[in-house]
C-alpha cells in the first residue's frame, strides 16, 4: 500500500505539472502561476526525502487550484474546490497511515 500511495502522489504531481505546462504555453496563466505550481509540484516530487515537502506541495497545489480558477474564470468553482479538498485529505490520510509512519524507525 506504501508504494500504491507513492505512486498516487507521483501520478498527482505529473498530471498538475503537465497542466501548469499546458497553461502556461497556451497563455491561460500568467507565469507567476506557472513557477507556483511547478515549484509545489518539485516539492511532491521530493516527498521521499521529508514528510514536510509532503505537506508543502499539497497545501500549495490546493492553493493554485484557487489561483488558477481565479485567473482561467474570473472566480472560484466551489465543486472543483471541495473536490481538490477531499483529495488532498484522502491522499493526506494514506501519506500518513502508510508512507510517513513507514519510513520511521
């Protein structure tokens, strides 16, 4: 289950990298947007290395989801909110039931 979590996190981060990409090649967010979601993105990436980027980048890709759904439409889609929220909480629970307590001695 550990490395089911892992890979559900590694899939998250390269699926919020190619639509930081795709969104900054076409002109739909600024380039603000697209260092802030490429660095929360880097910050999942590097969750094997500290739980603390766990936490880093998954708080911050719920904060770019805000941002990007002001800058793509001018407000934020409650729907598309509360579903990143519950998403973050399941993959939150199993970071920590399987992966952050595994890794302790």
């Amino acid at each position: 289950m550990r490395l089911m979590t892992q890979i559900l996190i590694y899939l998250y981060a390269s699926s919020m990298l190619i639509g930081a990409v795709t969104g900054g090649v076409t002109g739909e967010i600024s380039l603000l947007l697209v260092i802030l979601n490429l660095g929360c993105v880097l910050l999942l990436f590097l969750t094997h290395f500290s739980r603390w980027f766990f936490g880093g980048g998954m708080l911050g890709l719920l904060i770019c989801a805000v941002l990007n759904g002001l800058a793509l439409n001018s407000q934020i889609t409650l729907t598309h909110f509360i579903s990143r929220l519950l998403f973050t909480f399941v993959v939150s629970a199993l970071y920590v039931r399987f992966v952050d307590y595994a890794s302790q001695p």
